[in-house]
C-alpha cells in the first residue's frame, strides 16, 4: 500500500485500546517522525509520552484550564475533559519551539 492509499483509507477511532505501542514500534515511529520534511528546521526536539497515571493528571490539567477560563463550566464538560486522555493507553506530544523564520515571511 502507498502513502496516499494510507491517507486516503485511514480512519479515527475515538478510544484506542491496550496494549499501547511496544518499545520497539515507539522507536520506529520517533525515527520516522523525524525524517518528515523540514525546511525550516523546526522539527520537534522532543516527545514526550503520557501513559499510565499521568494521563489522569492531563486530564485534570484540561479541567483546571478550563475552569480558569469559565468559572461556569458544566460538570458533563469537565468529565468530558478529564476522561479525554483516557481514551487511549498512550498519548505522544511533539515539542517544538514556535518562531518565526525569517525566511518565510509573507
């Protein structure tokens, strides 16, 4: 199968069961990642991974954020918050430093 078969096959699933990815496919998708083009040289330095009990914490971190903005959120809105990174065994976030490139400008 080609990359735009991939793209144009590929589907969202709301929740994602165990077992998360193994150490050895992790690897082999941090190793991709960081060949995508990058013309900018703004590729993202580092992953961090959020698995087991600090996936509860981002979701209080979700809830807190919230609250901070609305003091009038709904207790449906904040379990919506709080259970959203429980959907899956393991989340991955890019960090990458924003900028602005010189070269790009418009």
């Amino acid at each position: 199968m080609n990359a735009i078969d991939l793209l144009l096959t590929r589907v969202s699933s709301p929740v994602l069961e165990e077992p998360a990815p193994t150490a050895e496919q992790l690897d082999l998708m941090y190793r991709a990642a960081l060949r995508g083009p990058d013309h900018g040289g703004l590729r993202p330095y580092r992953f961090l991974q959020i698995e087991g009990e600090g996936r509860e914490k981002l979701g209080q971190i979700f809830v807190d954020a919230a609250r901070a903005e609305r003091a009038d959120i709904s207790e449906q809105e904040v379990q919506k918050l709080f259970n959203a990174p429980l959907r899956a065994p393991l989340i991955i976030v890019a960090i990458a430093p924003c900028s602005r490139i010189p070269k790009y400008r418009l």
